[in-house]
C-alpha cells in the first residue's frame, strides 16, 4: 500500500507541475508571440467594386481585413457591425476579404448585406498568410504595414474593440 500512495503521489505532482506549464505558457508565453507584430504580406486581391486592393502596402492609416464567408453564421452577425464602424470612421480603411468563394456568390451577398470594401480571396492564400483559423477574424495593419491580430469569432463588442484597435495602432503598436 505504501507504494501504491507514493506512486499516487508523485502522479499528482506531475499532473501538478504539467498544469503549471500550460498555464506559464498560456498567459506569460503566447500572449507575448502574438504581442510581436510582423510584416504585413504583400498580396493582391481583386475587389467587387473597383481596382484590386494590395494587401501589406503602407498607409497612411490603420487598416481593418474582415475575414469571412457566406456560409458562416457569426459572420453575418458580425458585417452589419463591421460595416456600420467603417461608415462612421472614414479615416479608418475597413476591408472585407470573403474566403473560398467566388465572386458569382459573394457580388450577391455582398448587395444583400450592403456591404462596401469587398475583396476576394478565392484560393484562401490571404488567409493562410494571416493565420485565419475561423471565421470572422478581425485584423487590424497599422500604418508601418505591421499586423496585430484584434479578434477571432462574433463579437457584439466589435465597433468598441475596433475603435480602441485604431487608436491604439494609429501610431504604430
């Protein structure tokens, strides 16, 4: 029995120390990966409603990229919000990119949810390179063409979160 209680011990330790890990590795580790802002990619994508935008050219402003798709039901929560924020803040350049789909089945959608700023991405090759892993992702460039990550998933909070991504990366982060 002595042994048995030893043996339990020690489990519990390791179980322990595995916790202690993830968690140092959650909220000290990761946060600072992602606190480190990388260069925008340089990609062209063909646009609904005029000349191609250039994804990763310098700006004078903070640029929003809104990924979504048609299917996605959080998304169409998200691009009435989304589109009201880029109405209200004309200094602020706010870019749809629709993943996966062509242009047939986005023009429609797009006319349905007013939606203006709408670029494809039809090979997903914007989306690998921005690590979009679901749908909406929010990702703010700010006027160095250096990318910062503001949210992943429905947020009824985004205008708020969007002002405060602006202001705050405006400037550089």
């Amino acid at each position: 029995m002595p042994s048995q209680r030893r043996w339990a011990v020690r489990a519990l330790d390791l179980a322990a120390l595995i916790i202690v890990v993830a968690a140092a590795a959650h909220f000290i580790v990761l946060p600072r990966l992602h606190a480190a802002a990388v260069s925008a990619p340089v990609l062209t994508l063909a646009s609904l409603e005029g000349p191609p935008f250039v994804v990763g050219a310098r700006r004078q402003r903070v640029v929003f990229l809104e990924f979504w798709a048609t299917w996605c039901d959080p998304c169409r929560d998200s691009i009435p919000l989304v589109q009201r924020f880029r109405r209200d803040h004309p200094g602020v350049e706010v870019i749809s990119v629709d993943v996966g789909e062509p242009a047939a089945l986005v023009r429609p959608f797009a006319a349905r949810f007013g939606m203006r700023g709408v670029v494809l991405d039809p090979d997903e090759t914007a989306a690998h390179a921005f690590g979009v892993s679901g749908f909406p992702t929010l990702v703010a460039i700010d006027p160095q063409a250096r990318v910062h990550v503001v949210g992943i998933g429905f947020d009824p909070g985004i205008e708020r979160v969007m002002s405060a991504a602006a202001a705050r990366y405006a400037n550089g982060p």
